[in-house]
C-alpha cells in the first residue's frame, strides 16, 4: 500500500514539475516575443523619423515648441478665407485657391513663403514647394485675357505634375489685374467655382511652357508689372507669424522651416527683439547663381564643391555683385558644416553693403514694399532697404541655410528694355520717394537707395 502510494505521489510530482516548466518556458517566451514586438515597434518608429514621418514623439515635441512660440511671440491663429477686395486700383482675389494644409497652419507651426509672379512663372513652383515643404502665398498678375491662361496654368500645377499633392496642400494663390484691364468673362466668385475650372494633363506642354510673351495681355496692352503689389499681397495674406518674402526663382535649402523654428524655440529673444528693447532685425539666406547644366544643391555640403568648381557663384554677380554678397561671405562659405541653424554674423547696409539687397525671414513687421515702383524701373527691392535702413535694422546672416537661383547665369544687358524705365525710376525716387522716407522714417547719411 505504501510503494502504491509512493508511486502515486511521484507520478503526480513529475507531472505538475512538467506543467510548472511549461508554463515557465511559455512565460519566458512570451517575456521574449514583448520585447521582441516593442523593439520592432521602436525601431520602425525610428525608421520612420529618419524618413521624415511624423511620429507621436516627435509630434509632441512640435506641439511643445509651437505652444511656447506662441506664447513668447503672442500671436493667434487665423484661417485663411477667400475674398474678392479691391486693392488701390486693383481687383483682388485673395486666397482663391488655397493650400488643403495651409487653411488652418498654426501661427508657429510653420514658414510661409511669400511671392509673386505671372503665370509663366509657375514652372518654378514644383521645384519651390518640394524644398520649402510649407506653406506657400503666390500672387499672380492677370490683365485681361491673360486671366484665362493663369487658371489654366494654377490647374495644370495642381493636377497634372508628380508633386501636384505638395501644390495642392500648400500653395495658395491669390490673382490680381487693373479695374481698367479687367478679364473678358466672370471671374470665379467662390473657391469652389475656381476649384471646377477645366484643365487636361495631356496637353504636349503645360500651360506656362514657352509662352510667346509678345502675345500676352500684358505684353501687347504695353504694361508694366507691378513687382511690389504682388509682393505685399503675398505677404498680408500670410497666416504665420514668420514669412520669407522671396522670389519664386529662388529655391532655398532643404529643412529650412523646421531649423528656423527650433532656432527660435532655442532663443525665443534672438527672434522677438522688441521683447527686450534690441534692435529690429531680419534673418538672411546667402544667395547664388548655377550654371544652366547644374544640379541644384539640397545641403551647404553639396554647395561647396560647386563653389570650388565655379559651377555656383553669388547671385548677380556680372549684374549687381554688391547688392547680394553678404558680410563675410568668404568666412561663411569656409565655415565647418552644422546641421543646427544659427547666426552666423550680423551687418547693417552701411559702407560696402549700401546697395545691399537681400532676402531674408521675417515677424512680417518691415515695412511693406513701394508699390509706385515696379519690376521695370529697377530698385524695387532696394527701396524697401533703404527704409529698413534708417529705421536701423540689423541683418543676421544664417549658417548653414542658404538660397540658389533656377539656374543659368545672369549677364548685364545694356540693351535690355527696361533701361527705357530705369532713368525715370531713379528721378522719381529721387524726388518724391526719399523726401517722403525723410518724414516717415527720418534721415540717416549712411543710408543709400
């Protein structure tokens, strides 16, 4: 009885020590399988930071620096909304297509970039909206017929190119003519009207593609193009708080907005000087020219050796090399590569830079562009520098962000037509603008239009 009992007892012993190590094996196993699973998940997370996906912790920590931006800069989120204004002796119609993305951006949650053109110009937008990867304000000249071919062109860039997503999240045009060369037919009154305007994406070329500028409306009604209207309604119609005023020939370097941002998040002060009573100031980007054959750089890395090559040179530098080069330029192109964004020096358009020019990030509180000078009579740029300058501002030249121009480099044209416009310019900015600029903004003998 007892060897029975014995024998029982050890048979019920190595079965439970056989469920104990199975349930002890499966425990270690799936102790193994959730580590295994959560690195995976970390590690695809990682991926997809590296390929540029937003991911929740990443997500959180732009939340929190937009949040701080905001609260630092005191500025408020604004909608954008359709509107058809009259603008001096402009019809306007503002926001009529927007950008999906860019209706609602928040204050600091991005860059906008500000610009302007006619629609041949829209063979740039691809190349501007895939680097910049924000959003984009586009005012558009549209005298008379040259309406129809600028609807025609707006809806070719938003449908028929491989990056036609990017322009229909970001880009937002607005389109302006003179009330005395309105278009031929209605104009669209709603966004939605101007969303249904017909386009084919297998035409032999877009719209905007070797145009014959001779057959404009522009062109034939003898007018000339209002560089600075467009420019200050490009601006005004920004939804952030900081904007890049700048030509859509000039494509900046890639990651620009989100250096920018975390610059500023860095140095809330170094951005929003009136909050400690320093100086006005604007953010410049470096600029350069390519050759035709060129590739156009993505990284200050990829600049350099173009540099050496002479395959880039500083913008205008056979039309205007002082109004582009900035302080230290050499230094700046010598200096060790940084993925951070900084500042790389600070300069005043005084001396040697007094006919400087440049493009620059901004709050949006400079003052606006003269509108009485046009892309024609030249200075149009420089006008609004010479204000900057007696109001005392400083340049702060960023490193390592810069900008390059559509390639192919520019040459001076003694016999250009529009030398026709510049002496007239010159007379009236002479006579009528800087006396005007005395009163508003004071005077300065350092300063020069």
């Amino acid at each position: 009885m007892d060897v029975k009992i014995l024998k029982r007892f050890t048979f019920l012993y190595r079965r439970n020590f056989e469920i104990f190590l199975l349930i002890f094996t499966m425990s270690i196993a799936c102790i193994l399988l959730t580590h295994h699973v959560r690195s995976a998940i970390k590690n695809v997370r990682y991926d997809r930071q590296l390929r540029g996906e937003s991911i929740t912790v990443s997500m959180d920590k732009r939340q929190i620096r937009n949040d701080r931006l905001k609260s630092m800069l005191h500025c408020f989120d604004r909608p954008l909304q359709m509107e058809q204004l009259q603008y001096g002796h402009y019809w306007l119609l503002k926001n009529l297509i927007r950008g999906r993305r860019s209706i609602y951006m928040g204050c600091t949650e991005s860059i906008t970039y500000t610009t302007n053109g006619d629609y041949t110009f829209l063979d740039n937008i691809e190349m501007v909206v895939t680097r910049w990867m924000g959003p984009v304000s586009l005012a558009l000249f549209a005298p008379g017929y040259d309406f129809n071919a600028t609807m025609d062109s707006i809806q070719y860039a938003r449908h028929c190119l491989p990056e036609s997503g990017l322009i229909r999240d970001y880009v937002t045009f607005h389109i302006y003519f003179p009330n005395d060369h309105m278009p031929p037919e209605r104009v669209p009154l709603t966004e939605e009207e101007a969303l249904e305007w017909p386009y084919d994406c297998q035409l032999a070329e877009a719209p905007y593609e070797n145009v014959d500028r001779s057959n404009m409306y522009k062109t034939k009604k003898n007018l000339t193009y209002p560089i600075n209207v467009g420019r200050n309604i490009a601006r005004r119609a920004a939804n952030t708080h900081f904007i890049f005023a700048c030509d859509i020939e000039l494509y900046p370097s890639r990651g620009l907005i989100e250096q920018f941002l975390d610059m500023a998040y860095d140095n809330v002060t170094l951005v929003a000087p009136s909050r400690e009573g320093k100086a006005m100031r604007v953010f410049v980007l470096p600029v350069f020219e390519l050759k035709k054959d060129a590739a156009i750089p993505d990284s200050k890395k990829e600049l350099v050796p173009m540099l050496r090559a002479k395959k880039a040179i500083p913008f205008h530098y056979y039309v205007c090399k002082s109004c582009h080069v900035v302080p230290q330029q050499e230094h700046w192109v010598n200096a060790t590569f940084s993925d951070k964004l900084s500042v790389f020096t600070v300069g005043k358009r005084h001396k040697k830079y007094v006919y400087w020019e440049p493009f620059y990030i901004s709050d949006n509180h400079e003052p606006l562009f003269d509108e009485r000078v046009t892309w024609e009579g030249q200075s149009n740029k420089r006008i609004q520098n010479y204000a900057m300058c007696l109001l005392d501002y400083e340049y702060h030249i960023l490193h390592p962000a810069f900008l390059v121009h559509s390639p192919g480099i520019k040459k001076y044209n003694p016999k250009s037509e529009r030398q026709q416009y510049v002496g007239p310019m010159n007379k009236f900015i002479a006579q009528k603008i800087k006396p005007e600029y005395a009163v508003l903004y004071g005077t300065n003998k350092e300063c020069r239009v």
